[in-house]
C-alpha cells in the first residue's frame, strides 16, 4: 500500500480529519482510492459514477468515517488516477465486481457495506447479486437494479428515449471527441445540464474536467457502456431463444435514495422491486437530480448513517 501526496485538485474541500490518498493493486489492476476513519472500523466502500471520480462522495466521507466507519472511495478502474486498461472486456461487469470483492480483501475483511452512485451503484448491485457473502449492506443511489431497468427498457418508450446517450456511447471516438473537447468542456456542460443550478460549483467542474482530461480517462469511462450493451444483447439473446438466467436477487438488507429529478432515470424505477430485494427501504427526495448526493449532501449522509446503524 503507498501513500500519495496530495495536490491541490486532488484536496478535498476542508475535510474534517484526515484523509489519505493511496494504491491498491486489486487483481491485475492498480486502483487509486481516498481513505478516512479508524483502519479497525467496519468498512465501507463508496463507489462513484459516470463521469466522476472518488470526488463525488467528497460530503460523506468525512460523516461516515465520524459515525465509526473505515471509509474508501476509490477511483473506478479506468477513472481519474486509477489504472486504464485497454479494450472494452477489461469493462465487463465481472471485472467491475471483481474489483470491488479485491478492494474488499485488501482490507482484510471478509464483508463490508458498499455505496454506489450511477454506475458505482450498478457494480454495487452487481457486487451484491453475485457476491452476497461479500456485501452487508447495500445503499444505492439512482441506479436501478439491473432486472427492474431491463424490464422497464422492453416495455416503456419513454425509458428507452431517456436511455438514449447510452446508444450514442456505443460509437467508436465521437463521444470522446465531444465530451473531450476544450479541456473536456463537454463533461462539464453534460453536468450543468442535468443539475440543480447549486449542484456543482465551478471548482466542481473544474476537478471533473480535470479527472477527465487524464490520457485515457473518457475512453475507458465509455467503454463501461460499450461493455454492458455488449453484455445485454448476449442475454437478452439467450432470453429470447430459452436460455436460462441465473438468480438475481439481493439478500442484503438494501436502502435505495432516489432523486426524482432525473432526466435520464425515470423515479418508476424505484418502485416494484420488492421481486428481487425483499430488505428493502426506498427514500425519494423530491427536489434532488441524478447527482443526488451532491444536491442533498447532509439528507443523504443522515440517511447512509442511520441505515447502517440499524444493522
């Protein structure tokens, strides 16, 4: 395990202890994460989204590790500081998981309770489906359980031509030279358009341009969708001429935050998922967008504390 020495993009915004930004080789790639709290407190993983970095749960972090917890938020393979490898397999959902289940064991516990936000929160349910031995607790915040958005993609138009952008990920170099453009000025227009107006400050913006600017950064963030998309033709394939699908439920006790002014995820998403996650508590939070943690930092600090209190 190294340390690394902070810059000034990389501090976060006055921590209230100390926080510290170091390595883990997980498997076959080296992950960057910012860890907080006592090494001996249970651990909790907090798992960012598209196009973030471990920046985004820069409100929490400092709330958990207060209320008793080891926290570490990592920089998702292919984000930010962490290692990019190349090709779209190396962004196949069983390496996502697999990083998560390494990051668990490097720590030297056997379970811990994980976050996940946007595509942090699709590993997190993932993590929890095929790895129950390994999750606690799982909170997620707006991203849906992957058979509840499947089943909401076949037969709601109206989710389909908000899930648009995913099929315009699909391109070969065009989204990056979109997004990428101007010192990644695109990343900050897509996260303005989709935000409150107080949701990120220009220094906000600033640091996300910056993570995404790094060689390779939009690239691999992209091939996340390239992967998965590859990943559901092959079973909606299998599906469709009688394959079997394995069990996707969740046994860990689960706490869903949604904000319900998300353009891009509908709020029906967080509603009949009583199928696959029988422990199960919803919170809506009518005024917050996608970016959820951002716009209601403290509510959803609060809620992630008294969740995992009860267990």
């Amino acid at each position: 395990m190294a340390t690394e020495s902070r810059d000034s993009e990389e501090t976060p915004i006055d921590p209230e202890g100390p926080w510290t930004h170091e390595q883990a080789v997980v498997g076959d790639v080296r992950l960057h994460y910012v860890a907080a709290g006592d090494e001996d407190d249970p651990l909790v993983v907090l798992l960012h989204g598209f196009p973030e970095f471990w920046y985004s749960w820069r409100h929490q972090i400092s709330a958990l590790a207060d209320a008793g917890y080891r926290v570490v938020a990592p920089d998702m393979r292919g984000y930010n500081r962490s290692e990019k490898p190349h090709g779209v397999r190396s962004y196949r959902t069983e390496e996502l998981v697999g990083d998560v289940v390494g990051l668990v064991e490097h720590f030297g516990r056997e379970r811990a309770r994980v976050v996940g936000h946007d595509w942090g929160g699709v590993v997190a349910w993932e993590t929890a489906i095929r790895h129950p031995e390994v999750v606690s607790q799982l909170a997620v915040l707006n991203a849906p359980h992957p058979e509840r958005y499947r089943e909401e993609l076949r037969r709601n138009p109206e989710q389909w031509s908000r899930s648009s952008y995913a099929l315009y990920f699909q391109l070969p170099w065009l989204p990056e030279r979109t997004l990428g453009a101007r010192n990644c000025a695109g990343v900050a227009e897509m996260l303005r358009e989709t935000a409150g107006p107080d949701t990120f400050s220009e220094t906000d913006l600033r640091r996300y341009r910056r993570a995404a600017c790094r060689p390779g950064a939009l690239t691999s963030a992209l091939d996340y969708y390239r992967a998965f998309f590859r990943e559901n033709l092959r079973r909606e394939a299998r599906r469709l001429f009688g394959g079997g699908t394995r069990e996707r439920g969740v046994r860990a006790p689960t706490l869903l935050v949604w904000g319900e002014r998300d353009p891009a995820l509908g709020v029906e998403l967080s509603e009949g998922l009583e199928r696959w996650v029988p422990d199960l508590r919803v919170e809506r939070l009518p005024e917050a967008t996608h970016w959820v943690q951002n716009d209601r930092p403290d509510e959803v600090s609060d809620l992630l504390v008294e969740f995992f209190g009860e267990a």
